[in-house]
C-alpha cells in the first residue's frame, strides 16, 4: 500500500488563503513566463532599432536624458544575456508552478518552498523600496510578507497538530509500581 501524500487538515478559511496564495504564485509564474518567451523573441534582433522605434512610436524625444538611458540600455543587451535571462525566467516559472500546485493540494512541502522562496525575495524587496518607495514596491513587499508569516503560521500549526496526533496514538505509558 502506498503511504499517503501528507496534507494538512486546513479548516475551510485556511484552505481559501492557502489557494489564493497558490492562485498569486501561479499567476507570478505566468508573468515571469510571458517575459521569458518576450526575451527570447528579442534574440538576433537589433534592439537599439527597436528602442528608437518604440519611443517614436511614444512622441519621447530622443534628446532627453531618460529616452538616451533607455537608447544605451537597449544597444548594450547582447543575446548571450538575453538567452540568460529567458533561462532564469523559465526556472522560476517551473519553481513558482510548483509551489502553486502544492499549495493547491495543501502539500507541506510546498508551504516550505514558499516559506524559504518568500525569505529569500525579502532582501530583494526592502532594497528595491530603499531605492524609492512607490505604491507597487509596498503591494509586493506587504503582499510577501503577509504569505511568509502565513507559510510560518501553517507549518507551525502543522507541527503542533502531527505532535498532538503522535501523542493520542501512542500507547499508554505503563509504569510498573513496586
């Protein structure tokens, strides 16, 4: 017989968080996916041209400073990075589409992946909020925040629970008496 996949008891609000927090991962997945794809579509493509056409296109003068750093970012991207950058979009895709279908499924596993993943984006985001607090940078910092004290809350309930279970089914401690 084959032994059961582990998932926690959730109570019916617990498993509606745990899906929304599965729906977002999976919908962060999706994005880093499509820019995935959108790099790999700029490969052997003169995207300095691209740039200029793009911010033609806009009515940006092309004189300013800001449009001149958008020109000199795009002439400087070369397909090995571009490539690259296809290559980490897609593994954090399948990470991010992994932690989805196990949070779904009210997988543990997938509540320490996105426990640990959510840890390690912090850093990230409490930088990107030195450098100018804007209302998105917020959103997304609170937004992780709030599902890695989730992920924290489930796990630790889920090990209370396993220990209380471990307790209840083991026997009765039989002293002897003399």
């Amino acid at each position: 017989m084959r032994a059961p996949a582990h998932n926690i008891t959730l109570q019916r609000g617990q498993r509606r968080a745990l899906r929304a927090v599965a729906m977002f991962e999976l919908t962060k997945g999706i994005f880093v996916l499509v820019m995935g794809i959108c790099a790999l579509l700029l490969v052997h493509r003169d995207l300095w041209l691209m740039a200029e056409s793009l911010l033609a296109l806009l009515h940006v003068n092309t004189d300013r400073r800001f449009a001149q750093l958008f020109l000199d970012f795009a002439d400087n991207i070369t397909d090995a990075r571009l490539w690259a950058a296809a290559r980490i979009a897609f593994a954090y895709a399948v990470l991010r589409f992994a932690e989805s279908y196990g949070l779904w499924r009210a997988r543990s596993w997938a509540e320490w992946l996105a426990l640990i993943s959510g840890t390690l984006l912090l850093p990230f985001e409490v930088r990107e909020l030195l450098r100018g607090v804007t209302t998105i940078r917020i959103v997304l910092f609170l937004g992780n925040l709030g599902i890695v004290f989730y992920m924290y809350h489930l796990i630790r309930s889920g090990q209370l629970l396993r220990k209380i279970g471990e307790a209840s089914a083991a026997p009765p401690n039989q002293s002897s008496t003399r």
